[in-house]
C-alpha cells in the first residue's frame, strides 16, 4: 500500500471519522483555510480510482466511504517506518523513544506489561 500525502492522508481521515461523506462535508472538516472543492474532489477521485475509497450515488451526487481501513493504512504506515528508519528492529525503535522522546520507566512498564500479556494468550 502507498504512502498517501498529507492532504490525502487528510481526507482518509476524516472519512475513518465519519464513516461516510459527500465533498462537501470532506471540506468543511479540513483545516483552514480549506482547499477548494475542485481540489477535493481530485483527491477524492484519485483515491477512489486507487482503491482507497468507493462511493454511493445520490443522482449526480456521490457519498464517498473508507476502503481500507484505518487500522490496515496504520500497520502498513508502521511497518514501512520502522523498516526504514529502524532496520526493522523494534529494539532500535524503542531505544529511539527512550533516548528522542523521553519515554518513562512507568510507560515502558506498560509496554512490559502488554507484552507479556500477548505472549501468555499466545501459550494458552
């Protein structure tokens, strides 16, 4: 899966927010100023003809909905990330958080905790 830009990224997410949209309602929930509507609707056909959305018609009027997934664009989003910035290591990735962006111990307890509780449902 691509990588979408920001103002594409933009409207996948107010579509996973809204579930289903006309251009109209896209643009009013886009930051200010808005871009206008004929540069909505591009970015609306171009993920539409990408498969990232579909529509419903309404007459000449079309709802736009997700396609794919928010969790799905997110893991592949992750994954190309840390492939590429990380060598794919999740230790490498981790160490950036506690090192860059102060992670605390009390977060990475958390983290502790959430994967031990992965590996025990993995052995039950």
């Amino acid at each position: 899966m691509r990588r979408l830009n920001s103002k594409e990224e933009q409207v996948m997410q107010i579509l996973w927010r809204l579930n289903k949209a006309f251009v109209k309602e896209i643009r009013a929930e886009m930051d200010d100023p808005p871009p206008p509507i004929t540069t909505v609707s591009s970015i609306v056909r171009k993920l539409e003809n990408e498969g990232f959305i579909g529509h419903e018609n309404f007459g000449k009027t079309y709802r736009y909905y997700p396609i794919i997934g928010q969790e799905a664009y997110r893991k592949s989003t992750f994954r190309r990330l840390l492939d590429h910035y990380f060598g794919g290591s999740p230790r490498k990735l981790l160490s950036y958080f506690v090192e860059e962006e102060d992670v605390s111990a009390d977060e990475l307890n958390d983290i502790l905790e959430q994967i031990r509780k992965k590996e025990e449902e993995g052995n039950e």
